[in-house]
C-alpha cells in the first residue's frame, strides 16, 4: 500500500494535481510506518520535501529532509541517503545559501561512492550518477540566474547527466536539456542554447509532464532578453506553440 501510494503521489505530481499528490504521500507514510520499513518512510518524506520545495516551501522541506535523515540514519543503503543529502542541497540552494549547498553535494557525491546497487531497494534504483548529476546542475541552475559566474559548472554537471542517462527516461532528459538551454542562455551562447531547446521540445512532445512544461515556461520567460536573435525567436514560437496545446494521450 506504501509503495503503491507513493507511485501515485509522484504521478499526481507530476500531472499538476499538488493537492491529490499531498493526499497519496500521507497515505503512503501512514502505511510505511506501521509497516516498518523506515528507509521507505524517509523516502516518502522526502518526497514530500520535494514537493514542498516545488511549491516554495523551502524552511518547511528543509525540516522534514532532516526527519527524513535521522528517522532513516541506521537502516538506509548509501545510495538512499545520498538522495536525501541532494534534496537536503536542493533546499540551501533554494534559499541562496551555496556554502551550504556544496557541502550538501559533497556528501552526496562520497555518500553514494559507497552504494552497493545489489544492497538497494528497488524503488531508489533510479538514483544514479547521472541523476545526481542532474539533480545537482538543477540547482546550480537556480543560483546561476542570480550568480551567473556558476553557469559553467552548472553546463559541467548537466551535460554530464545527458551524456550518462539512460535511454527512456522522457522526463528526465527533457528537464537535463531545458536546464542546459538556460545554462547556455546565461553564458551568451545563444545558437546553442536554441538547439538545445528545440532538443528539448522534442522530448516534450513525447511526455504528458506538467513540472516539463513548467520549466519549460521558465525557459522562455528567461529567455525574453533575446526574443529578437532570429533563432531564439524561433525557439519561442516552438514552445509558445507546445505549453498552449494539450500534451498527447498516451
């Protein structure tokens, strides 16, 4: 039941519906619990955490990770409490703090050098160097906009992630590609940061996401400084065009 709920809090999530998803994650720690299966319990809380922090909620996200870390401190494999350390970095980045944020990332990185792939449970089989990776260019991302020195190590650990991904994972290349367009446009390069975000439509094209579109709206809106380069023009009719039509049944 815990394992079925949280599927589809992520799933509720992902659509758009915070409030379903809010409801499916404390269904889902309420069954892990009783259950006993702490590491699944902080996996859950975390995501709760995630989706705190998607909403703004950064001191509160930031305090339920911490739950997250010591409910789980003796039970969770490498690989789980690396995770919980890059959604800790996630929350120092959302509030500026990059002091913080790399240390947290640090953690991570030693953290999951450790992980045993054969010790995991399944559900955290999809944290890997790629989505570490990932996970830790998104952020530098966040505080690139404001500190555009990092837009090269941002570029580093997001193509990163590209290069390593593996084949299927829609969503999670789209938002890898999105991030790399945003890291481009802050370093000037802006012919590549239109391929790159036609790359990314493409994708798109293929995911029912909502948190893809969002941040693809966020491309565009960063990208309204240069809405006269003929190839960024471009790329903003192709994105005006897919975050205003219904995403595809599949």
């Amino acid at each position: 039941m815990a394992q079925l709920a949280e599927t589809a809090a992520i799933m509720s999530w992902d659509s758009g519906d915070q409030l379903l998803a809010q409801r499916y994650y404390v269904l889902a720690l309420r069954a892990a619990k009783p259950a006993r299966d702490l590491a699944f319990a902080a996996n859950v809380t975390a995501g709760m955490a995630r989706q705190l922090l998607y909403l703004g909620h950064t001191s509160d996200a930031l305090e339920l990770v911490r739950v997250a870390q010591d409910s789980a401190a003796e039970v969770a494999t490498p690989t789980v409490r690396a995770m919980l350390h890059t959604r800790e970095a996630w929350g120092y980045a959302k509030q500026g703090r990059l002091s913080a944020f790399r240390r947290a990332t640090a953690k991570a990185e030693d953290t999951l050098a450790d992980a045993q792939p054969d010790d995991d449970p399944h559900w955290i089989h999809y944290f890997d160097a790629a989505e570490l990776a990932g996970t830790t260019g998104g952020r530098l991302l966040d505080l690139a906009h404001e500190q555009p020195e990092l837009a090269d190590e941002t570029a580093m650990y997001i193509g990163r992630a590209i290069q390593e991904r593996e084949p299927g994972h829609l969503r999670s290349a789209a938002l890898d590609h999105i991030g790399m367009a945003e890291a481009r446009l802050i370093q000037g390069e802006l012919e590549e940061a239109a391929r790159l975000g036609h790359e990314a439509a493409a994708i798109i094209e293929q995911t029912r996401s909502d948190r893809v579109r969002v941040k693809l709206v966020e491309l565009y809106q960063h990208s309204t400084a240069h809405a006269t380069v003929p190839a960024i023009a471009e790329l903003r009719d192709r994105v005006r065009s897919l975050v205003t039509t219904p995403p595809i049944a599949r």
